[in-house]
C-alpha cells in the first residue's frame, strides 16, 4: 500500500500527548483509531501505483525513441547559389541544445525552378516594373493629346470651311487660320513622333525583361546550358570568357614603339569566334580542340570539338612542369617539392552576335545574355581537369 507515513506519524504523536496528559479516553482513542482508518482507506493500492509507474516508464520510453524535437529556423550565411538556414534541436530528456549551422539550404530561384530570390533581382525586377509604368502612363498621355489635336484640327478645318463659304469674312482672318491649321499639324506630328519613340522604348524593354537568363550545370562530366535553345534559334553564338589580368599589345600604327596598354583585369574572351564553342541538341557545350592560341585564327579545315574541360584550359607541358596560361600568369599545377595541387580556374559562357572579324573583340558589353558562371577544376588525384561550378 503506497501511504503517507508523515500524516500517520503526526497522529501517533498527538495520541503520545494524551497520554501524557493522562486524557486518554475511548472516545479520543475512538478519534484516532477512526483517522488511521480513513488514512489507509484512501491510500492508493500497489496495482494503481504500478498501472500509473508502468504508464510513466512508457512514456519515457517513447520520448527516448525520438528524443530530439526542432526547436527554432532561422537563416544562416549565404553564397552566390543558395540561401542556408540554421537548424536549432532541443533533447526532450536532457534538455540540451544543439545548433546545427548551415544544415538546411534553399536554392536559389531560376528560370528553370522556384526558389530564393537575391535582393538584386528583386530590385531589377522592381525598377523594370516601375521604369514599364511610367512609360504606359506617358504613353497614355501622349495618346490623349494627340486625341485633343485631332479634335482641334478638325474643328479648324470646319471653321476654314465656312469662312470659304462665307464671302464676309476677310482674307487676313483665313490667312490666321491656316497659319493656325499649321501649327496645329506641326504638334501633332511632333506628339506622333514622341508617340513612336516611347513605343520603341517600351518594345525594347519588353523585348530585355522577356529574354530568358541562362544557367549552367554539370551533368555526367557535361557542362550544359539551360536555355541555350532560346539564343541559337534566334541567331546568337555562345563565346567563353575566363577570369584573368591582361594588357593587350597596341597596334603599331598608334604605337610605333611596340608596348603593350594598361593592364585590364576582367572577363576576356577566349578566340572570339562563332565556331569555336557548340552547343550540341541536348544543351550541352562543346569546346574546340585546337590550341588556344589558334582560337582566334579563321581555319578552312574541318574544326573539331570535345566536352572535355582540358581543351578550354589550355594546359602546357607535362607531369610536374604542366602550367596553365591565365592571362600575364602562369599557373603550375604542382608545388616546388613536387606534389601536385587542387587548381580552380573561373570561366563563364554567354551569347552575343558574331562580328565575324578577326580585329573586333566580343566583350561581356556585346553579350545579349546574361554571363553563366562555372569552374574547371584539376584534380590532383586523377591529374585531370573536370567541369564544376
């Protein structure tokens, strides 16, 4: 029997002080006999205390099945791809606290996917919006003038009809309104033209906010353009850029002493021409396979191409000397002691008409794309160059 043994104490110590009192009767004896009765009656049994010991025990038992519960989200650090969140947990048991940083991610939104958007798209898609209203609404404008001018003109030219017909009026009145009629068309022609201008505006603003960007992935060692179909089909080339400090030679009508220009840090432009990068059915790029140096040169001779990184590199000599021309460097792929070295190297793809002249340079200014990022990467494990981002 599960009894309080404070309460039965605390009678047995009151019937000690009746006795001492020599005030010991039947009828407190009574009292107390009938208190300890009622006590042990009201006790709960061994069975109730074991059903509610046994409900407990498998209640921590369920708990210590899943002990961790989430106990707070919120958002981490960030790159140029994805937004991380923060994962806080909470032990049901023991009350500890774990903080797992940049655990959960949230790509970022494309054309191909939703997902988050960046504080720059979200204002270049609030300026668009905002610079399209303000044309529509001069657009409205311009319309209603050239209404109103309408409506002038055509009450001019009833009036010049009746002062014809009436012999009273003189002929410096009709001269006023003729001269009149001409101004009146002279602003109507200027309300047209501005018309049409900001037409253009508004049709060259749509036709931007309606091209679609582009994305790059790897997929089976392929580096494959999202959207590529959009670009080809309307006439555009894919061009290469790679990351790099150059300082072009000058031209020797300009610079008879032969020096070289200011050092330009940026996106360059690998060749330069329409065939030396394909994109396959699939969306996949293909690089040619000539030598860097021959990227820029008009070959009459069949070209062909690889999906292979190495050929985009560019790599020079073998084993420990092999070295990568990156603009006014020279990147070794090993250290000095003979071990090879993990290198990532940056290039981007994007369109752009073809000048289809050797002195023109395609610049990311010319390109009517956006600049898709990836990275080849040289393994020193395998000693070859992959495709990643």
């Amino acid at each position: 029997m599960a009894i309080n043994t404070s309460t039965i104490t605390q009678l047995i110590s009151d019937f000690r002080a009746l006795s001492q009192k020599d005030s010991i009767s039947p009828e407190s004896l009574g009292v107390l006999l009938q208190k300890l009765a009622d006590l042990i009656n009201s006790a709960a049994s061994d069975a109730d205390y074991k059903a509610i010991y046994d409900a407990f025990q498998k209640l921590v038992a369920n708990i210590a099945a899943v002990p961790t519960a989430l106990y707070k989200l919120e958002q981490g650090s960030a790159d140029r791809n994805d937004i991380l969140m923060n994962v806080t947990t909470s032990h049901l048991i023991n009350g500890v606290t774990m903080v797992l940083k940049d655990s959960l991610f949230i790509r970022q939104a494309t054309t191909e996917r939703a997902g988050a958007m960046r504080a720059q798209q979200v204002s270049d898609l609030n300026s668009t919006r905002t610079g399209l209203a303000a044309l529509q609404k001069s657009h409205t404008e311009l319309a209603s003038k050239v209404s109103s001018l309408e409506t002038t003109i055509s009450e001019n030219g009833e009036l010049l009809a009746r002062v014809a017909d009436e012999s009273n009026y003189c002929s410096e009145g009709i001269a006023d309104l003729t001269e009149n009629l001409q101004v009146t068309n002279d602003d109507l022609a200027a309300t047209q033209k501005s018309v049409e201008e900001n037409a253009r505006g508004i049709t060259s603003i749509k036709a931007k906010t309606d091209c679609p960007r582009i994305a790059v992935e790897v997929v089976d060692g392929k580096l494959r353009v999202y959207n590529a179909s959009y670009y080809t089909k309307n006439g555009y080339y894919p061009f290469v850029f790679r990351f790099t400090s150059k300082r072009n030679r000058c031209t020797l009508e300009n610079y008879p002493d032969r020096k070289r220009g200011a050092k330009n840090k940026g996106w360059h432009v690998i060749g330069g021409l329409p065939n030396d990068v394909k994109i396959d059915s699939n969306g996949c790029v293909m690089f040619r396979t000539s030598p860097l140096e021959d990227w820029h040169h008009l070959e009459n001779n069949l070209i062909s191409h690889s999906y292979e990184a190495k050929y985009v590199v560019g790599a020079k000599g073998s084993d420990e000397k092999m070295y990568i021309p990156w603009g006014k460097k020279k990147v070794r792929v090993s250290s000095n002691h003979g071990t090879y070295l993990m290198r990532r190297f940056r290039f981007a793809i994007g369109f752009a008409k073809s000048f289809n002249n050797v002195f023109a340079t395609i610049t990311p200014a010319h390109l009517v794309s956006n600049l898709a990022e990836f990275s080849v990467i040289f393994d020193p494990c395998t000693k070859e160059f992959h495709l990643g981002k």
